[in-house]
C-alpha cells in the first residue's frame, strides 16, 4: 500500500540528491558523468570562488527582504479583501493574475515596464515632470536587482493574499465582534485577535515563499542575464551556466550542495517558528 510513496520519493527525492553528491565528488561533464572521484576538489574550488560566495550572500539577502515585501503586502492585501463586500470577488480575481501568469511573461512584461525607451516607469516619470536622463533600471548596478524584486513581489504577493485571505475566512467571527464591542478596533483588534488566529498561516507562508525566492532563476535569466556585471547573478543563474553552458555538471552540483546549506541554515528558525505558532 505505501509502495507508490516510497518509489516517487526515491524518485524524486533520493535519487537526484544521490546523483548530485556524487557528481560533486568527481570530474563530470554533461555527457560525461564520473569520469574520476576529486574528493572534495569541486566544493573547495566553489567555496573559494568570490562570485561564488558573492552570490550566496546575495541570494540571502535578496531572499528575506523579497519575502518580507511579499508578506506584509500579501497580508495587508488579505485584510482589505476580507472586509470588502461586493467587490471582493472581482478584486480576488485581479489580484491572482500574477499568479496565473507564466513566470516568463512575467519577466518580459517588467522587461517593458522598465524599458527606458518609453516603458511605463519612463512614461510615468516624464508624466510627472521629470526631464533628466531616461531612467535604466535593469542596466543599473544599483538598481537592477530592486527591480528583479520588484517583478518578484509582484508575481508572488497573491500566493500570500490567497492563502492568509483563506485563514481569515476560517477565523470565528463571532469573536472578533465580541472584541469589537469591548472596545478593541483597528490595528488593536488586529494585534490581539486576528494576528494570533492566523499567526501559523502567516509563518507557513512566509517559509514558502522564502523558499521560491531562494529559487528565483527565470526573472533573472529574462531581465538581466545575470548583470550588470555580477549585480543579479544567483547561485541558480551560477548553476545553470556552470551546467548547461560550460557543460561542467560537477562544479554545478557543489554550487547546488552549497546553495542547499544555505537555504536549511536560513530557513531553520522559520520552521521552528512555524511550528511553535501551530501548536500554540
């Protein structure tokens, strides 16, 4: 009976985690797996690479901050969604829209917005009275990864919305007007009855979508290639290049090793949180 789980998690799980170990520890090319066992070589060249450790750094960064916009928007969004009457469904339906969209789409979409040959941001700016330089986003050093996160909010955000809007919808009402009527209102009644009630929600969502930040590859790959410079490159836009471009699957497995370590240490304490909520 629990034949089908244990294969799709062999499947799925052991095998490519077996497979990119042992790639790791050996000379592998695309067509060429495990040509000759180097031990440790491949995570100590990985280690000692700067753009390497550079791009970890970024990536958690990157990460948190992403996941903090995308929460706080989400829940505040979830809030306004559930005290809207008529038009809540119709505002449900527009905000899921990022969501449904194709995360290449997404990606050519802000490639426009940010276009500094009459996108909408320089639109918006000449609109508003600016006449200096044509503003380049995503040829900024400075500025290109606050607009990968920015097309990355956008198209996360609703998972949150979804999700607390669905814990908000289970929340007793009887008990947030029982508050109301001892005086509680505002940010308040927020505070003290609806924070604790959907408290585990918040923090489950906050752990997913940490995770697919750490995941971010496509956004990159349409709006940037990785640059200016090094100023976007992610360890997943390491790994892809390392794999599918210089063919080198070993140096690409102890990228992905590393990226993996990162992620457990990061996302530990959100765990432990989570489930600490969920019990209380």
């Amino acid at each position: 009976m629990v034949s089908p789980t244990v294969l799709a998690t062999l499947v799925l799980g052991a095998y490519p985690l077996v497979f990119i170990v042992l790639t790791a520890l050996s000379e592998s090319s695309l067509g060429q797996p495990f040509q000759d066992w180097v031990g440790t070589r491949n995570l100590q060249h990985a280690l000692g690479d700067g753009d390497v450790v550079a791009s970890l750094v970024r990536n958690v960064v990157y990460a948190i901050l992403v996941t903090i916009a995308s929460t706080a928007l989400g829940v505040v969004g979830a809030l306004a969604l559930h005290t809207a009457t008529r038009r809540g469904s119709i505002a449900r339906t527009l905000m899921l829209l990022p969501l449904i969209t194709p995360p290449v789409v997404v990606g050519v979409l802000w490639k426009l917005i940010f276009n500094p040959a009459g996108g909408l941001l320089d639109t918006l700016l000449v609109a508003l009275g600016y006449r200096g330089e044509p503003v380049a986003v995503l040829s900024s050093s400075a500025w290109a990864i606050v607009g990968v996160g920015v097309a990355d909010v956008w198209e996360w955000t609703p998972i949150v919305l979804l999700l607390v809007f669905a814990a908000l919808l289970g929340q007793d009402r009887a008990i947030g007007e029982a508050a109301a009527l001892d005086g509680a209102h505002g940010f308040r009644l927020f505070r003290e009855i609806t924070f604790p009630a959907i408290g585990g929600t918040v923090a489950a969502v906050f752990l997913i979508r940490l995770v697919l930040a750490f995941k971010v590859f496509d956004l990159v790959f349409v709006l940037t290639s990785g640059g200016p410079g090094q100023a976007t490159t992610m360890p997943a836009y390491l790994i892809y290049q390392a794999a599918l471009q210089q063919f080198d699957i070993g140096r690409a497995s102890s990228i992905t090793l590393l990226l993996a370590v990162v992620v457990t240490i990061v996302t530990l304490p959100v765990i432990l949180v989570t489930r600490r909520l969920h019990r209380d």
